[in-house]
C-alpha cells in the first residue's frame, strides 16, 4: 500500500504543478519505475505516466519503451490498461503516431476479444491524431510481419477504417493510401485482393473517372492479362474471375473495359471449353464477358475479336438437321443462357464492325448466320408463348415460389435473344435494340415491377416467327429446299426447364437453362500469394 500511496503522492505533485509540472522530473521518474512493481502499481503507472507524458520530451524513448513492455505483461488488466494508454502518447506528439500504430497492430492477434477490441479502439485513436501515420504503421506490418499479424492489419482496415470519421481521409491520406495499396497488391492472395479493392472502393478519390480508371489499371494489372490464358488451371481460371468481378463495376461511357474484352476475346472465348464446368464456371464467364462487352471502347483488329465471338455464338445455335440426312430423334441442345451472354456480346461489338456480317464477301457468312437465327428462333417463340401463358395472371405471392422465379428469369431470357435475332434479321443486320441482361435489375422508370404483370401485358407480336427480310427468289428457293417438312423444334428439357414447364410437338428438346446462374465465392488460390 505505500508503492500507491506514494504513486499518488507523485502525481499529486504534478497535477498542482500544471504546466509546470515538467520541472518535476524525480516525481515522474518514480512514477516511472513503478512499471516494475506489482499489477495494481504497474495499472496505476501507466495511467499516471500517459497523463504527463507532453511535459517530459527527454524522457519519450523510456516512456514508450516502459508502457509497450506493460503492452506485453502477463497480467490481462495491465496489459489491457496499457493497450488503452497508448494512444495518449501520441495526443500532443503526432511523430509517435507511426510506432504506436505498429505496435498496436501486432497487438490484434491477441486471442482475448476484450482485449482485441481495446487495441482497435486504440488504433482508431491514433487515426483521429494523424490517419495518414497510422496507416503508415499498418502497412509496416502488412509489408514486413508475420502471417498473422498481416491478415489482421488488413481485416482491420478493411472493417474498422469505414467506421471511421469521412474527415479524417484527406486528399493526401487517400492518394498514400492508395500508392501504399498498390505496393501490397504486388504480392497478395485472392482474399487479400479482394480486401484491398472493396477499401479502395469505399474512397473519395476513386468516385471520379480519374479514380475509377486508376482501379481498372490495378486491377488489370492484376490480372496479368499479358500471359497466356490457362483454362485447365482452376487457380488461373479463379484469379480472372476474380479480377474481372472486381473491375467490372467501374467500366462505363469513360473507363473502358478494352484490355479485358479484347484478353476475353482473343484468349478465353478458344479455350473456354476447357474449363472445368463445375457450377456453370462457363456460364459465368460468359455473363462476365456480357457485362464488359458495353463499354469495350476502341479494339485493335475488331473484325477478328468479332469472329471468334461469332465462332463460339455458332457453337450454340445449331444448323437445322439436313432432311436427306438419316432421321434422328435427337435434337441438338438450346443453351439459351449462353447463348443470351454470346448474342449480346456479339450485338455490342458488331456494331463497332457492321461489315462483319454485311459486307459482300461475307454473304454466306451471313446467310449461314440467318438459317441458325431462324432455326433456333423457332424453338425460343414456342418457349416465350408457353412462359408468358404460365405466367399470366399469377399473384405476387404466387411469383416467390421457386418455380416461379426460374420462369421468370427464363422468360428474360429468351425475350432478350428474340429481341437481338429480330435486329440481327434486318437487311443488313441493326444492332439498335437495347436489352437487360436477364441476371441484372431492370432500371428503367416506369416498368412494370410485377413479373406477371410484365408477362401478361406482352403482345403477341413478340413471338411473331422470323422470316427472312430479303425478297431475293433465290434466297426463298433455297429456304423452301432446307427447311419445308421439318418438324417444329421442341423447347429444352433440363434442369431448369423441367419446372419451368415443357412442350412437345412432332419432336423433342434436349436444351438445358442456367438463367439464374450461381453465385462464386472468394476462390482458392494455390500457394500464399496469386
């Protein structure tokens, strides 16, 4: 009891002191050595020491030093009274901000979630003293720590820094924050990645088109669009993904998705068969590229982007079976999710290249091209009838039923490819109509939000059969020849469609539909850094 009666005889002596209490070294100098003494000294010490920490410059190495041993005593309330006196040695001292803040760093692995907490509340301490210091000493230890202590510093900033006040991050702040990013970026994991893009997100500086390009620039160097794409590598095919999910956001009129369409074109669309299909990876990709086909911008050598997109399209839009050929009761498949992701990308690259398709040595490109529209247009306005026909009339409630919802996107869908085939049957070809990508949300004021209601008011000129425009007799010749006496093409039968609903007639379909598609996690990555 005379260690704390005399702390607090010592502290009375500073406290009366005031602003004078610097001329009181022996007093404080006690207070200071009482970090050796019993717990309750060592808690009381370092409340004291804290306290007048300003008025003692000479003292600062011994000071900090003392209170970050008490940061490691064995005793959980002094290390826990210490962890909270911390940021008060940086209050009047903004140039202890950076080792305060590493220490306190390597101090987020503590297991005890009281004192967990406690060395959160003291880094954000130190951000409202100075953010961009603070953040120095995390980086410090996202460089150069430990496994553990850096999966920390980056779970804090990425849930703690937004909780922060928006005042604290200046221009300056952001701009390091920034830089400091893209040095980390150099060699991180997916998690990691993904971490550092969503804080990068939440900035002022990247909400302009300036910032926007400059996350597109990291990302795209992330992504390594440079090397040879390995579809049968699921680690190679995960870290695309991943970087295409996160860069897609912030393409538009102004920030170009150049680098990742033409990369897409020219290096995924060959090979994208190799890739392991499981859970619709395909399917995903393909939508990725949908979404990015928008905002391509300027692409060198377009017209062969446009042919291996073209060359994929075709692969799912099969040619009407030859009727001097021997009869099969199979029917080729009608991947009409595909297919919406590969017609769209098409349409909005076409436009770039209209002679892809309409300029005279490219007729039988073209008139290949018509036979598959027309054959499988077929299939898909019997499909969108018996959608629009199970649909109409039903509730709101009626529509959350699973089978439903799978209608519905399915009914998106196909409208969507009948929309594209009417604009790609002009003569020439138009790519004029502007659709919704069936995963994505309808924007536009004014629609109708019921999915039933949408349904029931469609008219019926939307599943009017497409012919061709052309009034060539030749062209009408042939057509007669190809196609008279076949028998109507059936909708899909497959895992969607199944409960979707089915129709039959003179023929049967083996289509699959994957509208709603599947959402893919963080991925994983073989060894600690992509």
């Amino acid at each position: 009891m005379a260690a704390i009666e005399k702390l607090y005889q010592d502290f009375g002596v500073l406290a009366d002191a005031k602003d004078k209490a610097g001329e009181h070294v022996e007093e404080y100098t006690n207070i200071l050595n009482a970090v050796k003494g019993e717990p309750n000294e060592k808690r009381l010490a370092s409340q004291f020491i804290s306290r007048f920490f300003k008025y003692f410059p000479d003292l600062s190495e011994k000071v900090i030093d003392a209170i970050l041993d008490l940061c490691e005593d064995d005793d959980a309330m002094t290390r826990k009274q210490a962890i909270k006196d911390l940021p008060s040695l940086c209050k009047d001292n903004k140039e202890n901000v950076l080792r305060i803040s590493d220490v306190l760093v390597q101090l987020l692995v503590s297991e005890d979630t009281i004192e967990q907490s406690l060395v959160k509340t003291s880094l954000s301490h130190c951000f409202k003293v100075d953010a961009k210091a603070a953040l120095g000493g995390i980086f410090s230890q996202i460089m150069t720590g430990v496994e553990v202590i850096r999966e920390g510093a980056i779970k804090f900033m990425s849930t703690k820094m937004k909780t922060l006040p928006e005042e604290l991050f200046t221009a300056e702040v952001e701009n390091y924050l920034v830089e400091e990013s893209k040095k980390v970026l150099e060699d991180v994991t997916g998690d990691e990645f993904i971490a550092f893009m969503t804080i990068l997100t939440g900035l002022k500086a990247t909400s302009t088109v300036q910032g926007r390009q400059q996350l597109v620039d990291i990302v795209t160097s992330q992504a390594d669009l440079e090397s040879d794409f390995q579809a049968e590598d699921t680690d190679a095919v995960d870290k695309l993904m991943q970087c295409t999910k996160q860069a897609i956001p912030f393409f538009s009129k102004n920030v170009h998705s150049t680098a990742f369409t033409a990369y897409m074109c020219d290096s995924v669309l060959p090979d994208l068969s190799k890739v392991a299909n499981t859970q619709d990876i395909q399917l995903d990709v393909l939508k990725m590229f949908a979404d990015m086909a928008t905002y391509s911008g300027d692409l060198e050598n377009i017209d062969q982007k446009l042919e291996k997109v073209y060359n994929k399209l075709t692969e799912y839009m099969p040619l009407p079976a030859d009727e001097n050929a021997e009869e099969s009761n199979e029917q080729p498949a009608l991947h009409f999710s595909y297919v919406e992701c590969l017609m769209y990308a098409f349409h909005q690259l076409g436009k770039r290249c209209p002679d892809f398709l309409a300029a005279n040595e490219n007729s039988e490109r073209l008139k290949d091209f018509r036979i598959r529209l027309q054959f499988f247009a077929r299939g898909l306005q019997v499909y969108i009838k018996q959608l629009r026909m199970t649909l109409q009339g039903k509730t709101g409630e009626e529509l959350k039923a699973e089978e439903n919802k799978i209608k519905v996107v399915a009914l998106k869908t196909t409208s969507n490819i009948n929309t594209l085939i009417k604009d790609l049957f002009h003569n020439p070809p138009a790519y004029k109509s502007a659709i919704t990508l069936s995963w994505k949300p309808v924007v536009k004021p004014g629609m109708a939000t019921s999915p039933a209601n949408a349904a029931a008011g469609q008219k019926r000129a939307g599943i009017t059969p497409i012919s061709y425009d052309s009034g060539n007799p030749a062209h009408k010749k042939e057509r007669s020849r190809s196609h008279d006496g076949l028998s109507m093409y059936a909708p899909p039968t497959g895992k969607y469609s199944d409960k979707a609903g089915t129709f039959q007639e003179n023929g049967r379909g083996t289509g699959r539909f994957r509208g709603r598609g599947r959402g893919r996690g963080q991925g994983t990555f073989r060894g600690r850094r992509w």
